[in-house]
C-alpha cells in the first residue's frame, strides 16, 4: 500500500488518476446497496463516508450505515465480485478527531509464513465469498430477495499467485464464508484460524489519516479494515477501484 499525503483534490482528479493505472471497476455486476439516485457522488467514485446524499450523518439505525459498518471487518475489496478489484485508492477529504484509522495486513507474508503442512492443505482450497457472510458476522440478516439474488456467493481461489512477482498469498476476506467440499463449520473455523494467522501484528500496519492523504493498496496481496470512530462526526473518504483481471480460480491457466 501507498501513502500520498497533502492531496487535496477533487472527484474529477481522483477519477483522471485512478484511470492512469486501468479501468475503474464496473459496479453494475452485483453488490448493489445503495441505489444511483441515492447517491451523494458522481458515478465511479464510491462513498464510504457516513453521510447520505444531502450531506447529513446517516441514522444508527439506516441499514445503510449497516452494511458500511462490516467494512471494519478484514476484507479484500470486492472479493465477492467474481472478478475481485485490483487496486483501491481512498482519499480522506474530512475525517473525525479519533480513531478511524484504516489497518493493511500483508497477505504474502502471512502466506510465507504458514508451515509446510498448512501450505500445501490451503494450496487448491476454492473459497464461497459473499456479502451475505460478511453481513452474517455481524448479524444483520435482513436481506431482501433482491439482494440475496445480487449476492450470490462467487469462487475464489485462496492462495492467489501475484501475476508479476509470481509471490503467493492468501486471499482472504470476511466475504468468505464456506470452502467447496467442506462443511460449513469447518470452514468457518479454518478460514478463522487463517485469518488470526494473517492479521497478527507483525503484519499489520495502522493507518492513521490526515486530511488529503490519498491511500492506493493492491487488493489481491493486502486485507485491510476500518477502525471505529465517533458517528456523530463526519467521515468523508471516497475511493475508486481498479478492475481485476483475473478470474482467481482460472489463475494457473492463465499464467502458463
Ligand atoms: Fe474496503
């Protein structure tokens, strides 16, 4: 992950930047929360801020404000698209007086250090990821038919190869919620005991925000989640997302 900090810019700016490194992710494909008329900012700037589109703080009780608070569980964004974003970027125009800080785990070496047993058990694993089980973990549940249909649980590999480097690691996230041929109890277990693994503090970093740092990170390597703050303050931090590539249980395939 990259810090630019003093980067005090506009939609537009962040939209032209985002851009230099690919296309912008398509939201159109699933993981609809909020409607378009509902939203506060342009097309492909996504709003992650705790404000609805007249510039007031969301309700506690908005199930908007819900689904925003599993972010601060670990996750890779979009993991529950089937084709999972390449790189994010946040940028922090107005953020609150305590906490928030947005925390980066590096999934290369969690992955490198796993023991020679646990490498080769999680080498062809195929995880189910989904909203539903980010959301589930937190207890919201109240889900209509319409988005459990947009949600459908989506295969991801979880030991990613980086297409450049050829490095390995694990691709975890809260959106995953099962693993193909396994029960669900075991799975729920393993990909908690995995995720513990990942996120210990060695190898993790704490971003703590000043007002214009521009935050760019590589979701297939890193997890990242957000710390809590005080919700009667604003938050105002919007990103774009780099579209992936790689369908991830189609990788090997492709890199040969
Ligand atoms: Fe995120």
């Amino acid at each position: 992950m990259l810090v630019f900090p003093d980067q005090d810019i506009t939609d537009e700016q962040q939209l032209a930047f985002t851009r230099q490194f690919g296309e912008l992710e398509n939201y159109r494909t699933g993981g609809h929360i909020r409607r378009r008329a509902d939203s506060r900012l342009a097309p492909g700037i996504a709003d992650f801020s705790n404000l609805d589109k007249d510039g007031g703080i969301i309700s506690a009780e908005d199930r908007v404000w819900f689904f925003k608070l599993g972010d601060r569980l670990w996750h890779s964004d979009s993991s529950f698209r089937p084709v999972p974003a390449r790189y994010s970027l946040l940028s922090g125009r107005v953020l609150p007086s305590w906490g928030a800080n947005t925390e980066f785990a590096d999934m290369r070496a969690a992955y490198d250090a796993l023991d020679a047993r646990t490498k080769a058990e999680v080498e062809d694993i195929v995880c189910l990821h989904s909203l539903i089980y980010s959301r589930q973990a937190i207890g919201f549940t109240d889900l209509s038919e319409d988005e459990l249909a947009s949600f459908a649980p989506v295969r991801q590999r979880l030991v990613r190869t980086h297409p450049v480097t050829g490095r390995k690691s694990l691709f975890l996230s809260s959106h995953a919620g099962a693993i193909e041929g396994w029960t669900v109890p075991e799975a729920r277990m393993f990909l908690r005991d995995l995720t513990e693994h990942a996120t210990q503090r060695e190898f993790v970093y704490s971003h703590q925000w000043r007002p214009f740092d521009l935050v760019m990170w590589d979701n297939r390597t890193t997890m990242h989640r957000a710390r809590r703050f005080d919700r009667n303050e604003v938050r105002d931090v919007r990103r774009t997302t780099l579209a992936g590539d790689v369908i991830t249980i189609e990788q090997d395939a492709a890199a040969e």
